[in-house]
C-alpha cells in the first residue's frame, strides 16, 4: 500500500506539473477552434475509456487474483509509453513575447497583484470558487440513489450514462464555445449544475437518476474544457502557463473540501438539504459569471500584472 500510494502521489504531481505546460503549448500552437479540439479529444477518450474498461473486465473476470489487476496495471504502464512518442514529435512555436523567468517564491508572491490588475480573471474564479462549492453534492447522487431503493447493476447503468453525456457534451461545449464565447459555457455549466441538484432532491427511480447524472456528466464536460479556455483568453500570452497553474492551484482547496462539507450536511441534516445547498452555490456562480465576468473576447488588451 505504501508503495502504491507513492506512485499514485508521484503520478498526480507530474501530472500537475505537465498541466500548464500543456496547456501552453496548445494555447500559442492552435488559436482558433479550440473548442472543437477538446470537444474532440473528450469524446475520443471517452470512447477510448469505454474500451479500456471493457478489456479490464475481461482481465478481472478471466484471471486468478493478484494477477487480473497486475494485467491492467503492466497493460497501463505500456501504453502510456505511446505518449511520449507523440510528445516527442511535437513541434513547438517560438512566441516572440515571453515573461522572464522567476523564482517559485515570487511567483506565489505575485499571486495577488495578478488578481488585482486582471478583474475578468478574478471573477471567473470566484464564479469557479462557487461553482466548486456546488459540486459537494456530486459525490453523494449515488449514494442517495442506492439508499432510495436502486440496485447495484443500476448504479452501473448511472456511471454510463454520466460517461456518455460527458464524453458526447464535449463537442456541444466546444461548438458553444468557439461559437459564442466560453463565459457562455460557464454560464449553462454552472445552471446545468443548479438543475442536476435540485433534480437529484427529489429523484426516485432510475429514470430521474439517470437524468441527474447525465447533467452531471454534462457539468464535469464544460469544467474540464472551459477553465484551461477561459484561462487562455484572459491571460496576457506571454504568461499563459502561469496563469494555467495559478487557476489549478487556486480551485484545488475548494474541489478538494466541497465533499467533506458535504458530507457533513449529509450526516447532520440528510441527502436532500445537501443537494440544496449545492444548487444554492451554483446559482450564486452562475450569477457572478453573468453578472461580474466580462467575456475575455470583449477585451481589448489586458496589461500584464506586476510580479512580486
């Protein structure tokens, strides 16, 4: 277990680290069509992901335990060797303005004159802040569901559908995107979560799950592709990395206690209050992004902050 838990928390810190890497790569290589790009790419591996699990099952179900998991892990650790021949055939474009390079310290340092000097930046992460806050009911649909009489296959027929509508909602959030802006994605994500709670308190039988988890799927969809988006549009170029970091970084304490208070409103009070309270957070983001976000497209430039 130890060992275990090593290489998972090595695996998430590289996978952080590559994050805004990434991300920059992509925003000064692909200027338009970025919707179309994730949308793709969602619903690829999706499709992908439905494929992996299907072989996983059959490695589970026809191989003596310890060795059907030891398949999926050694089959794991193979492919992803497939990336780094990808990786390493990028071709990156050399943007003429760069930032200078700073230390770790500074950078922490000159978060808050970046909020402070970048007002469509700082509100999308308070709209982002309250949406966060709403999902501390995702965790809980399920559960509900079982405890209001569904079965266990049924619970497998819920992570369906939830991968389906979060793999297909990809493209619609990118064509929205591309089309229209992404404050509009933020927008319908942060109503659409507002909708799959307030679903998800009354809900009893499959058919109202179902619907619960496929807006949730939805959700997941238009958060994955619009915060690195949004980011890009609101970052001067230059610092495109470092915003991408500093919105993670940001957003990760937020993700990370939601559940925990939910769980605690759960535990006090019962599934339902928790889910209200959920909707209640997100009509708040979707509030602040309607009201207080500026679409970045609007902008004509933005000065880049001081740092330090």
């Amino acid at each position: 277990l130890i060992a275990f838990f090593l290489a998972f928390a090595f695996y998430a810190t590289t996978t952080g680290l590559i994050g805004p890497v990434y991300g920059d790569f992509i925003a000064k290589s692909i200027v338009r069509h970025r919707g179309w790009l994730y949308g793709g790419a969602q619903l690829i591996g999706g499709v992908m992901g439905a494929g992996a699990a299907a072989l996983a099952d059959r490695f589970l179900s026809t191989l003596p335990y310890p060795v059907g998991i030891q398949a999926c892990f050694w089959t794991a650790f193979g492919l992803s060797f497939l990336s780094l021949i990808f990786i390493a055939n990028f071709h990156e474009v050399h943007y003429p303005d760069r930032a200078p390079r700073i230390r770790a310290r500074e950078l922490l340092a000159g978060i808050p004159g970046m909020l402070r000097g970048n007002p469509a930046y700082r509100w999308f992460l308070t709209a982002r802040t309250a949406m966060a806050l709403g999902t501390m009911g995702v965790g809980f649909a399920a559960a509900a569901a079982l405890d209001r009489g569904l079965a266990t296959q049924d619970a497998a027929l819920l992570a369906l559908v939830y991968l389906a509508s979060q793999s297909a909602g990809g493209l619609l959030w990118g064509l929205i995107g591309d089309r229209v802006g992404w404050k509009r994605v933020l927008i319908l994500a942060a109503g659409t979560l507002a909708v799959a709670m307030l679903v998800a308190v009354e809900a009893r039988g499959i058919g109202p799950f179902a619907l619960t988890f496929i807006l949730l799927g939805a959700v997941n969809s238009a958060s994955t592709m619009g915060d690195p988006n949004i980011t890009y549009e609101v970052a001067p170029p230059a610092e495109t990395s470092r915003y991408l970091g500093v919105t993670s970084t940001l957003l990760a304490p937020t993700l990370a206690v939601a559940p925990i208070i939910g769980a605690a409103i759960t535990g006090i009070v019962s599934y339902e209050a928790v889910f209200l309270v959920a909707a209640a957070f997100a009509v708040v983001g979707l509030l602040i992004a309607a009201t207080r976000f500026v679409e970045p497209r609007r902008l004509v430039a933005i000065t880049p902050p001081p740092v330090g």
